[in-house]
C-alpha cells in the first residue's frame, strides 16, 4: 500500500487516500450562490479520485468576499445549491470540505480575467451594477497604495465577524459539509490580524503575540463549539509573510499548538500574500519544509500545498513524514483525475466510477 492511497481519518471522518482538493476560487457565483458550474467543478475532481474535495474560499458575510463573484455563505438562502454539491461528493465516496473566509482588505475585488481590480463602490449604479463595498481590516492600512483604505474594525465590528463565523459554521453543517476550514492565510482578515505588517492595534487585538492570534482564537472557538463534534475543523496559514518583520514560522508552530490545544485537527500549512513587498522562493514543493516543521514541532497533522505536481512528489512527501496530507490546485484544474492516474504511477488499486469501469486507468 502506497502512503498517498492510504486512509486518513480525522476524528470519525475517514479520507479514502491523502489527496485533497485545495480551494480555488472560481468566480462563477451571483449573490454566493453555488452554480451549475460548482457542481461539474467539484463534482469531477470526486469522480476523480480525490478523498478530500474543498470547495473555494466561501465568503462569512457579503463583505468578506475576495470578489463580487466569489462563493457565499451568510444566509441560509445558500445552503439548498450547497447541498447539491456536497450530496453529489459523497456519492463518490469523497468528503466534502468548505473553506470559511473574509477577505479583509483584499475584498471588493473583480476576477482575474477582468483585470483584478479593486470595484469601486460609486460602480454599483452602472448598468451591470458590478459595484464593490467597503473593505474592513485591524486598521485603516491598504493592501496597495493604490487601493483604497479600509475601515479599521471596531470591538463591535470583532464581535460581527466572530459570530459571522460562527452562523456560517452551523449553515455548512446543514448544507453537508463534513470539514471545515478556517482561512487565516493569504492576507486574507485573520492572517492580517495575525502579521505585525497588516496589524498596528493598540487594543487586545494588536501588539503581542498573544494579542494577535486573539481573532483567530475566538474563531476557533466559536467554530468548534457549534460544529458537530465527530468531524474535524482544519485551519489554514500562512507559515510566513515571506518579508521582514512579518508572522515567522517560529509564531505558526506556537500558534499550531494552541489550535491543537482548542480543537484544531490539521493545519494546512501555506504561505505569503500579507504584503505585496513580500519576496517568496518559490519551486516544486517549496511549501513542504513549513508543513513539516509545524508536524514535528507542534506535534500536529499537517497538509502540504504549493507546487505539488506529480505522483511521485506527493508520494515523497508523505513517506518521508513531511505532511498527513497533500493538497492540489492548479494540477487539479489541469487534471481533474489526478489520483486515478497517480495510483496507476503508483501501482495502486484504487476504485473508479462504476461508469467508468470498461475504461479503468490502466
């Protein structure tokens, strides 16, 4: 038995192998509604072979969207065309996983392939009413120079997000969901509150190390206390801001132990997108070292994400105990049946839609 076909359970819910899904925004969404699109999207990458399907980074509020296109889940509206997908998952034996997020000051944006601009609110009253919002974040320090400011967050405002969390928690359990993950990387709200570039606070949400981490505790907890006890809650972050004076990889082990402490199953281990300064090396696997370092160190399981392109590569990296998990992206877009041509590579015997059966990877 290879270890990348290997099951990986995670309190009472097993993943069939240790590929995951990682969460890709796809700006198919009007109002965070789940489209056709998210259904043969995710769905595919089930038929596929993947043990853990994630959906994109799903918006906590409408303002804690990345884009006006991106995924929501702030009311209960959402959850029936959630339900659809998550149903058509399990099916195929794959786990269903929902990324909760707020974007922070890097909200209110277009997709990329309409230039990746910041929407201005006056562009709300134009014909396609393509209009953004007011970005929120620890203080009033843009993304860019170029963006706007956002509004810092008051205590009440904390307390907004939080609870926003929370009620998305339970609305994601209801819609069939059996992970969660809380997105405290990329630069997205929490990670701003995590690194010292993005959080100038003089409050207990600024400052030490204890201060900082504060929001995502309060998440954490909020989270796991209305999410079903039996499945797992994972965290992602970003192990380093990859610019001087950032979060360090030193402040992720310490963090990765306390979430461990509050009920936090996996940490899935990233990095960057604080800062636009940031200077990051990037190559194949060049994440790896952080998810091994936080496994060894905090003593919790860890996923791998960034660069992981190839059977073999992700094969290595859990044999050699560098990770629990290894999360795709743009392989997986490449490739929505990259674990059934992995266990051929691999020699492994995998099962593959009944459907498909006259045509088994061979």
């Amino acid at each position: 038995m290879t270890h990348l076909f290997t099951p990986l359970k995670l309190r009472e819910v097993e993943l069939k192998n240790r590929i995951a899904v990682s969460p890709m925004c796809q700006y198919s969404s009007h109002d965070g509604f789940a489209s056709e699109w998210h259904l043969v999207h995710l769905g595919s990458r089930a038929v596929g072979g993947a043990g853990l399907v994630m959906s994109e980074a799903t918006g906590v509020s409408p303002e804690g969207r990345i884009s006006i296109d991106d995924l929501g889940i702030w009311k209960d509206e959402h959850i029936a065309g959630l339900q659809k997908v998550t149903r058509f998952i399990r099916e195929h034996n794959s786990v269903p996983g929902i990324q909760l997020a707020h974007a922070g000051r890097k909200a209110s944006r277009s997709a990329p392939w309409n230039g990746d601009k910041v929407l201005k609110i006056e562009d709300a009253c134009l014909p396609d009413r393509q209009g953004g919002w007011k970005m929120v974040a620890p203080g009033a320090i843009p993304f860019a120079e170029t963006d706007p400011p956002p509004v810092a967050l008051t205590m009440e405002g904390i307390e907004k997000v939080i609870h926003d969390f929370r009620d998305a928690a339970v609305r994601a359990d209801k819609a069939g969901f059996l992970v969660a993950e809380i997105h405290a990387a990329h630069g997205y709200l929490i990670h701003e509150f995590l690194s010292p570039l993005c959080n100038q606070r003089t409050d207990d949400y600024g400052g030490s190390f204890e201060n900082r981490i504060r929001l995502l505790i309060e998440v954490v907890e909020n989270v796991r206390a209305v999410w079903p006890e039996k499945n797992p809650v994972i965290v992602r972050i970003s192990c380093t801001d990859w610019a001087e004076g950032g979060w360090t990889l030193e402040e992720s082990v310490a963090l990765a132990g306390i979430l461990k402490e509050k009920g936090v199953d996996l940490i899935d281990c990233s990095s960057g997108g604080a800062v636009p300064w940031q200077k990051i090396a990037i190559g194949p696997g060049y994440q790896v070292p952080f998810a091994e370092e936080v496994r060894k160190r905090a003593g919790i399981l860890t996923g791998a994400v960034g660069l992981i392109t190839t059977a073999d590569q992700a094969e290595s990296i859990l044999a050699n105990g560098q990770a629990d998990l290894v999360s795709l992206a743009r392989e997986f877009l490449r490739d929505p049946y990259f674990p059934l041509h992995a266990a051929v590579q691999l020699g492994a015997d995998i099962d593959c839609p009944n459907q498909y059966l006259r045509a088994k990877w061979k």
